[in-house]
C-alpha cells in the first residue's frame, strides 16, 4: 500500500543514516511509517470489512 514515492524517500533517508546506529535510523523512520499508517487506516479496514462482508453474503 506504499506508494512508490514514498518508499524512495525512506530508502534513500535508510541509505543517508547508514553509518548511524540503529536506535537512530528507527527514531527517523518511526514519524513516516506512523503517517503511513494513519493515511491507510481507513483504506485498509474498508477492505477488510468489505471482504468480511462479501464472504458473509455467500454464507447466508
């Protein structure tokens, strides 16, 4: 669900901290997954529900 933009934007940000230790890198990294997530939240969870409804119609 990442569009492809973005996903460069994190490898290259990943590449640029490549000589700082981990606890940094995850530090910068956590706001742009967390946005992520809040931006696909509701996308994913229609989805979900949407199959889960289908899958309920075909039950009954």
């Amino acid at each position: 669900m990442i569009n492809r933009t973005s996903a460069a934007n994190a490898g290259a940000l990943v590449r640029a901290l490549r000589e700082f230790n981990a606890k940094a890198v995850i530090g910068k990294l956590n706001p742009i997954i967390r946005g992520w997530a809040a931006y696909y939240r509701t996308v994913v969870s229609s989805l979900a529900f949407a199959k889960l409804d289908g899958h309920v119609w075909t039950l009954t």
